[in-house]
C-alpha cells in the first residue's frame, strides 16, 4: 500500500478519523472521508466536528469529503458500488462514543456502533474483499471488569500491588470480555468488535481491531459526555468548575494523542491476516483526574475548580492502562510519543487564548 492507493476513512472529521486522513495523505494516498457531524447531535454545536473538514478540504487538495450517515444503507452501497473496487484500505473511526449518551437512546446507539460496522463490512466483502479493514474499538469490550482488581489509594491515584502482572504494564488483550457491566455503548462496541474478527476469520478479510483507551489531541472537541482529558483542560483554561463523578477523583486513565493512533493504523493497514490489539499511551501516560486537574492548573497558570460528585459513571472503569506489549512486538518501530504531562502541555498550549 503506497502512493496513489485509495482509503476510504469513516468518521473522517472526528479526532482520530481526521488524524488518520492527514496520515494517509501524507502517504501519498488517495483519500475519500464520511462525516455527517454526527457529533453535533450528540453533544451540541460545540462539539461540531464541521470546522475540521473544511481545514481538511482546504489543506488537502486531493481530499474527497462525502456527507454520508452510516446508517443510510442505500447511501453506503452506492458508494462502494461506484468506488469500492478502488478502496486499499477502510478505516473504521466513526461511532457514536459515549456510554452515557448510549443509555439516553440504546437504539441508535446501537444502529450506529453496531449495525453500521456490519453494513461497512459486507460493503467491503462485496466490493473490495482485498481493502485492509480496521476498527477503531474501545477498551469498553472488557466492561467493568478492571474494577474488580485489588486497587487501593496512594496519593490521588488509585494503584494495583507492585506485584500484580497488571501493575507495571498495563491490561492486556487476555482479559475477560464476558460477564461484565459493559455500559449500552460498551455492547455496541463489542458486537462491532466481534464482527470485524469474524469477518476477518470466516470470510478472509485482512482487519485490524484497535481496543483504545482515552485518545487526545488539540483537533478534539471535548464535552463533558466524552474527550476527558481535552474536555478537563478546557475547563481550567475557562475558568470553570470541572465535575468529577465518583472514586474522589482517583480513577486512572492512560491516554494517546490522535497521530499516535494513526501511525498505529498506517503500520498495521500493511500486515495481512486478523491483529486484536489494546492501545492507549500506557504507564508513562497515565493520570488520575486530580492528577490532570493538578497538571493543567499548573502548567496554565490557571486555578483548577472541582466538585465531586459522589456517585460514579454507570460502568466507568476505576482503573484502565493499556499494555500495548503485544503491537509494540508486532510493530516495534512504534510508542507513544508523549507522556502524561507533555500531552497536557500540549493541550494547554493548543487550546489558550491566541
């Protein structure tokens, strides 16, 4: 895959898809994205993912931005109708990505999420058999299971025993997906997961499953429903108060810049057969709300203003860190590029007053 080859990017103006456009473009490939801002609907005008496109279609020349809603199935088989025969690789971003917001309409949660990956998928099977298919999932496949861990509380994180196999690296790809709360998203999530691996397993197309954690970057429209660390920075550069739901604000989360997980996707669009893989910025990335609260207060000069609200998130996870051991073994070329505190410096510096 190389120079004049076709990608097909959904959720293309998003955080990620529009990472991903300006990999593949920079590549020398041919790009076509699908974004209907489904974002704004979600989670207000704020989130609007609309301004990203028209810098794509403005920086990119070669670009080609299709307004598509995923669930329209006559929409999407016209496109690999006229086009799909041209598609190297289709690169799964869009999905609706919040699990609070799952639960206000499982439904269409679960059209977008799940149903949508399976029409993408018997698109590429019909239509471009030999496109590399990846996945954006989410570490939501393993459900609440991370909280049932022997966690405790040191300092304003919460910690697995030293000894623990978790406790250095991370969650790998061997835990449990099964009889845990997932969240209405999470479900939707699993299905779309399971259904790329059987494709890639029944049917032979080359697929890669990404389980991601907390993704980040400046491009991010964060709200308070999903885009933790950019939505909390933008918080404290406001002068706002930043809700915390449940732990004391002592949950964990590892967290990856957007052109991380592109670089992930352009390495692995290369590699034929099925990878299932856990992403996210591991260890070194690692924060827990007070600790990002405390990071962005200092690094913006800014005073961080907090309420915690008692009750936790439905499903939220106390405790995720991504072991990435086994795609760093597959792709040893890659590794995230920064740690906790130079990602929120950048998030600082990216999102301030101009």
């Amino acid at each position: 895959m190389g120079p004049g080859d076709t990608a097909l990017v959904t959720g293309a103006h998003g955080l990620v898809g529009s990472a991903v456009v300006r990999r593949l473009a920079r590549a020398g490939l041919q790009v076509t994205g699908i974004d209907n801002d489904a974002r704004a609907q979600f989670f207000g005008t704020a989130a609007s993912t609309r301004a990203e496109g028209e810098a794509l279609c403005r920086d990119l020349p070669g670009y080609t931005a299709l307004d598509i809603d995923l669930r329209d199935r006559q929409a999407l088989s016209r496109l690999f109708q006229d086009r799909g025969r041209n598609f190297a690789l289709v690169v799964h971003t869009a999905a609706q990505p919040s699990h609070d917001w799952s639960a206000l309409d499982p439904v269409q949660d679960f059209a977008i999420n799940a149903v949508a990956t399976l029409d993408l998928l018997e698109q590429v099977r019909r239509h471009a058999p030999a496109a590399h298919f990846v996945l954006l999932s989410s570490n939501k496949v393993y459900g609440d299971r991370p909280n049932r861990l022997p966690l405790e509380q040191r300092g304003q994180r919460l910690v697995l025993p030293e000894d623990h196999p978790y406790a250095a690296t991370g969650i790998d790809e061997s835990m449990s997906i099964d009889q845990s709360r997932h969240s209405v998203f999470g479900v939707s999530k699993t299905a779309a997961d399971l259904l790329t691996q059987e494709y890639a397993l029944r049917f032979g197309l080359d697929a890669t499953v990404f389980r991601a954690g907390c993704l980040t970057g400046v491009a991010h429209r964060g709200t308070a429903l999903h885009g933790f660390l950019n939505h909390l920075v933008r918080t404290v550069l406001a002068g706002d108060t930043y809700t915390v739901c449940g732990y004391g604000g002592c949950q964990v989360r590892d967290n990856l810049l957007a052109g991380d997980v592109a670089d992930a996707i352009w390495l692995a669009a290369a590699r034929p057969g099925l990878g299932v893989y856990n992403l996210g910025g591991g260890p070194s990335a690692s924060v827990s709300v007070l600790e990002a609260l405390e990071m962005a207060s200092e690094l913006s000069g800014r005073p961080a203003r907090l309420e915690i609200d008692p009750a936790a998130r439905y499903g939220d996870h106390k405790w995720w860190i991504s072991d990435t051991g086994r795609f760093r073994a597959a792709f040893p070329q890659w590794a995230p590029s920064r740690d906790a505190r130079a990602l929120i410096a950048e998030l600082v510096d990216g999102l301030g007053p101009r």
